[in-house]
C-alpha cells in the first residue's frame, strides 16, 4: 500500500521527501502484469507526469475541483460538429505536437521535407481532379481576390521535380466558412481540388487569397483561451494534402506570409516554411489579382514506410 | 511562430534536436502579460508536462483521437450523483495526492500528525452529535458486527491527550451504502455520529465493523480500471474527521488491517497509521463483539495557521 512515511504507531519519524516518493510508483504499480505494453507505457508516463504537474504546482483542493469541473464540461459541451476535447487539445498545442512527431523526418544528411501541420476536420476524400491550371472558385465571392497558384513539388534530396504528385487543396471562403458547412452560399467542391503535377512535377491552378477566421468562441476551449489572455483567431489559411506512391506524403497549412495572427495562432500550427508570399499583378489572362510560387518539398518513402495520414475525423467545425 | 527548424526555402538544415525545442516555450508565451500569476503557474506547469508526457511516448495520432474521444466521454458519462472525473482522478491517485499535497505537516523535529486520506462526498454538515459510549447503529444489519470503537486524541508533540476535540465519524452500512442513499434500509444518520473527547482526550461509541465496496463498474472510469488490469475494490473503512479550535484537524478513512484490499485500493487512500486492528470479545456490556482502539496524533494550529478542510463535494457516489 502507499505509506505516508511514518511507522504507524507514534508521529516520530524523520521524513527526508516532502512528499511519500513512492506514491507515484504504487499508482503506476498497480497496473496488472497482463497489461498491454503500449497501455502500461502510455498511462505509466501520463500518471508519471499528473502527479509531478500536480506537486510541482502544489495544487489546492480547490483549484483541483476547479480542474475536475471543467474536465466535466469538456464532455458536456461535445456535440455533433463540436468536438471539444479537440479544440482544448489544440488551444494547448497538443494537435501539432502530435502532428510533429508523427510526421517529422530529418535525413542522416539534415534533410527535411516540407513541415507538415495539422489536417483539420475539413479534407474530403470526394474532391474531385480538376485539369492544371482550372479554378477551385465554383462561387466568387464579392471580397474575394482571384489568386494565380502555382509550384514545383521536388524531390528534397535531389531537387528534381516529381511527376505525378496528387497536390489537394482545400480553403475558405472569405465568410471564414467550408463549402459543406456553407450550403447557402456555396455550392458543392467549391474551393476544393486535386491536381496531378506535369513531367516536370509543376502544378497551377487558381483559388483565393484566404481569409483569416476565429474559433468558436463559447464554451470550455474559449473559456482557456480567456484564462489565458489568448485571442481566439487563426491566421488565414489554404489547406494542402500533397501524396505520391514512391514518396512519404505531406499535409499542411499555408499561410500569407502578411498575416496578423502568424505568431499568435490559436491552434500552434504555423512553422516557417509554409508561408506564401502573394504578390499583386496586372492583366492576368483569367483576371487573377495576386500571384503565389509554392515549391513542396518530398522524401522517399524509404524513410517512413510506414507513414499513415490522419483522415476524416471530422466531427469538429471552424478549424 | 512556432519553427520546424527549417529555413524555408530548401530542405537542407542540421536539426540537433528531434523534436522542436522551442515548441513547448512558443506555446506557453501565448500567455498574455496580464494572466493571473497562479494561472500562469498552472497552465505553464500543465502544457509542459501534456508535452513531456507526449513527447516521451512519441504518441500516435491514433492514440491520441483514442485520448480525446476519452475525455469527451468523462463529461458525457456525467451525471447527478455521478462525478466522473472525480472518479478518473481517483482511479489514477490524483485525489489522495492532492489530498497529501494540501495536508501533510512533519514539523522540525520530523513529528507528524495522523496522516489524512481522501474525504469522499458522503460526510454530512448535519451530523448529530451523541453522548460518548452511544452507538451509531441506529439500524443493525442482519450481517453486522457491533464494534466497540475508543482511542485518545493526543497532542502529537507532547503526547498528551487533547480534550474537547470533535470525533465526526461516518461508515457504510453492511450493503455498502450511506444512510442518504439508501434511505429504504436506513434511517437518517444513521452510522454517522459526532463525539466529544473528554478531559483525557478520551472517546468511545460503538458502531460496525466496515465492509469494503465496488466502486461503479460502468462509464470510462471503470473502462480506465479495465485497461489496466484492476478491479475496482475499495476496502472497508470507517470516516473520521477530527477538529479542534487549536489543532490542525485531521480529515481520513480508517482501515480493517485485515482488509483483502489494503495493496490496491482502487482510489489509492491507504496509509500505513490508519489501519485498525479488530479484536473479538465475549461478553460486552452492549452486546459488542469486536473492539478496536485507535489513537489520533494532532499538531498545533501554528503549523497549518491556513488549513482548510475540503467539505461537501457531494456529486459522487460510493466512495
């Protein structure tokens, strides 16, 4: 049993820890000898790592109430399109964090591939192909700004481009709002699609410049952010999801580089080398304001055989 | 921004550290310069130790949609009288080490008074007191054992017995119930019973040898238990809660030393100087046939000038 450090029958006894050390290894001890490995060391850490939160903080029992509520509300607040345990999740960086370790790779060499970041609840596995240099905008909004977006996907050890790369994109519109999230103003696949890069593994294809938006500001996640003096917007955003058979895939967000929420993103989820600069131009042949280079970066799949993407968890809105 | 180590124009960087360094840092600094300072403390504390915790076990993405869906389902499980995240802290400790965080005193000569445990939510304000040598059996149980309860509460510095101190008492009827629920087979207050010491620092009542309980075998509490390995037993015990004007008082359950659960006590309540040895006896005036002595160490308000007692948390059942 845990023991409080003293002999049981007089107060008398020298007591070096100022709290019981084995507490935390009689909890974790308690675990069955039939445990599944990746159990008992999931939840070792996870206990491991409570208890030191809770005695470095040396929580009250009032803040530990305070804790034990607002875990319930969590729950409580879940609903259809509202997955509020995600949304804390990611306030806390927790999505990304998870996002960087299952998705990093860095060569013997240094060499990195494209960041990925977080998929988000809005990717739809029925995107259709669209021909290189067609437009996602089935429905131009009044402030939208018609963007000419075009790239390179390469080989990130070689530097060759790669033929036949699926690059899928997925945005906004300029109400902040998904097309199926959005049936009254926008129709179906609209700022969704999937190109397929030429022999020189170029792609070009046209959409709008994204619009930054705010998470849902109610509930338990706002109710952190507020805690925490955090405002709740996420900087503008266009969805990528780039996969090729011979080559570990890579998802990501991509941001304007003159956005004013880059430093302070509600979900943690911008890194350096997905910002695009959208550069103003003039007398575009289909009437595009701003012009966008992206080059993507790939490793063979000899470095992550076994890379599995995230998809369809979409019980969540506005992320 | 949160950087991948990358300079964002070509993939060729030496990244020493396999995760980003800076991750954890960039998302604590989101934390506005006005936060509360205990706050700050908190949520800093918290989100490193969330990292940490992730980090060390490389979680998958998989295993953390497992995560959130589990946190989701705490508050959906939650229910009056059903405290779920309550009860998943107190299957993974985190009460009665709050509880030891809140509550343990050695003094300078490494004295310590009577170690606490967790309070549970079944003490009552409106417990009557009774004379000493009353019984708190208000309704005998076919299957219960009359017990003869007596013990001095002692200074724990000079030994000495303190009077006047207040001896609140509760139990489990033998179905492992509480007089409020279980109001068929029980009157109120019965079990439950307030003592005043003498001018020896002296009490005695008589009330009935605790039987141990299952804790609620539905609901994600009890899925965590499954998980790993353990049942859901808590051994029989007896509440106390001791106070006094000058003494720091002293909140605890106290064991059967011959409890099949002492070791592994779903909530992880049990301290080596709260079990109770019950010895047969013949003859008893009142019919009892198991004695028990137990002694309380109380130290001196100067210690703990700020102690307070967590009271009447009562969304919870059976603990």
């Amino acid at each position: 049993m845990a023991t409080n450090g003293t002999n049981g029958t007089n107060g008398v006894k020298n007591n070096n820890a100022k709290y019981d050390p084995e507490f935390t290894k009689h909890v974790i001890g308690l675990m069955a000898a039939e445990t599944k490995p990746r159990h008992r060391e999931i939840l070792s850490s996870l206990i491991s790592h409570l208890h030191d939160f809770i005695r470095d903080v040396e929580l009250t029992q009032d803040e530990w109430i305070i804790g034990v509520n607002y875990v319930n509300s969590i729950g409580q607040a879940y609903k259809k399109n509202r997955n509020e345990a995600w949304r804390v999740c990611d306030v806390l960086g927790v999505e990304s964090l998870v996002d960087e370790i299952n998705h990093k790779i860095v060569t013997d060499e240094g060499i990195t591939p494209t960041s990925s970041a977080i998929l988000g609840p809005f990717w739809s596995p029925e995107t259709p192909f669209r021909d290189l240099g067609a437009s996602v905008v089935q429905d131009m909004p009044k402030d939208g700004q018609l963007t000419f977006f075009h790239g390179v996907i390469k080989d990130a050890e070689t530097g060759k481009g790669i033929p036949n790369c699926v690059f899928d994109m997925w945005q906004a519109s300029t109400n902040g709002k998904y097309d199926v999230f959005d049936p009254e103003n926008q129709t179906r696949h609209n700022l969704r699609g999937k190109f397929r890069t030429n022999e020189e593994g170029k792609f070009w294809f046209y959409c709008l410049k994204p619009t930054e938006y705010a998470i849902d500001t109610s509930g338990p996640s706002a109710d952190l952010l507020k805690i925490m003096g955090r405002h709740p917007n996420r900087p503008a955003h266009i969805h990528m999801m780039v996969t090729h058979d011979d080559y570990v895939g890579v998802t990501a967000q991509l941001y304007p580089n003159d956005d004013p929420w880059l430093e302070t993103d509600t979900v943690c989820a911008v890194k350096d080398d997905l910002l695009l600069e959208f550069k103003p131009v003039e007398n575009e042949p289909k009437g595009a304001t701003l012009d966008v280079e992206y080059n993507v970066r790939l490793l063979s799949k000899k470095y992550k055989p076994d890379n599995t993407m995230l998809m369809g968890n979409a019980n969540q809105d506005n992320f």
